[in-house]
C-alpha cells in the first residue's frame, strides 16, 4: 500500500489520481491514499479557493475508487501540515470533507515560516531541530489525523550542516517521546 501521495491536486503532485492508481497498479499496490495537501497555517481561515482545491481531489479518489474497485483500493486522503497552529482551519477542513486516512504533518514554523525558506547553517541548525521536534510535539495533541508524516522532513534540508548524513542523536528524548505517543 502507499497511504502518502500527491496528486495535481497539490502544488508538489505531478500526476492526475487516474494516472497515479494505473501505476500503483502496474507496480502491485492493492491500497492508494489519495492524500494531498492542505495547510493549516495560523491566523488564516480555509477559504473557497483551498475548499475547492480539496474537493476536486476528493471527487477524483471517489471516481478512481468506483473505477479501479477490482483491482485497487483507493482512499480519499488528507495531509493536513500543522493543525495544532490553526485548530479551526483544521476541524473545519476534516468535517466538511469525509477523508478515510489523514496524515498529521510539519511543514512550516510558528508564524507560518515554510521549513524551506529557512536558512540552516551549521551555527543555527540544532535550534530550527529543536524547534521542528518541539512543534511536532504539540501537534500531537491535535486528535484528527491516523499518521504522522516524515518525522525526517527537516534533514532533507539540512545535508550541509553536517558533515556527514544528518542524524537525530542529539535529540533523541524528543523523537522517543514522539514516537512513544
């Protein structure tokens, strides 16, 4: 199965979900989430535009699931990126649309700082570390998602900060409380 993907209906999905559902098909996937994005950033309410952003993706999980029913289960879906910043965005987003699997994300800091616009130096990266874990924390608190996504988000960014791969070491108490809860 594959419960995290992007369709056109995301700004990072390149693919329609019909596209998408013949290849996981072809490569022997029985389940497909349909989970593309939405997020919750503070102070900004879910408006028209992202409502029927979402709707098209859900319409489209709907149409592949009748149609694919024989061979592939398809999910409608939902990466929802931090919903403890903006909790009204994310409980209207997840009751006016019935998502059967959403992944609970970290994509920007507080004050809606997208993780890559940030500039990680080697002096600054373990404090945006300590802050990506911190906030991730608290968005455990928020009760509407099934996963967590990518706990490694950050490091995609960070690869010149170290001098070799990026590891958790240092911050092990924060990921074992994470992945404890």
């Amino acid at each position: 199965c594959d419960t995290h993907t992007h369709s056109i209906h995301s700004f990072d999905g390149h693919d329609s979900v019909d596209t998408m559902c013949r290849k996981a098909i072809e490569n022997g996937v029985s389940v497909l989430a349909i989970t593309d994005h939405s997020e919750a950033l503070f102070d900004i309410p879910l408006n028209l535009k992202e409502r029927e952003r979402c709707a098209l993706s859900v319409k489209a999980a709907d149409e592949a699931s009748v149609k694919y029913a024989s061979s592939l289960t398809v999910l409608r879906g939902c990466e929802l990126g931090q919903p403890h910043m903006n909790p009204e965005y994310a409980n209207a987003i997840l009751s006016e649309f019935d998502f059967d699997y959403v992944i609970g994300s970290m994509h920007f800091f507080p004050g809606n700082i997208d993780l890559y616009d940030v500039v990680y130096t080697r002096e600054n990266h373990k404090d945006y570390m300590k802050m990506y874990f911190e906030e991730t924390i608290k968005m455990l608190d928020f009760d509407g998602y099934q996963t967590l996504g990518h706990l490694d988000y950050i490091t995609r960014l960070l690869y010149h900060c170290f001098d070799s791969t990026p590891n958790y070491l240092e911050f092990r108490q924060d990921v074992e409380k994470i992945l404890k809860r």
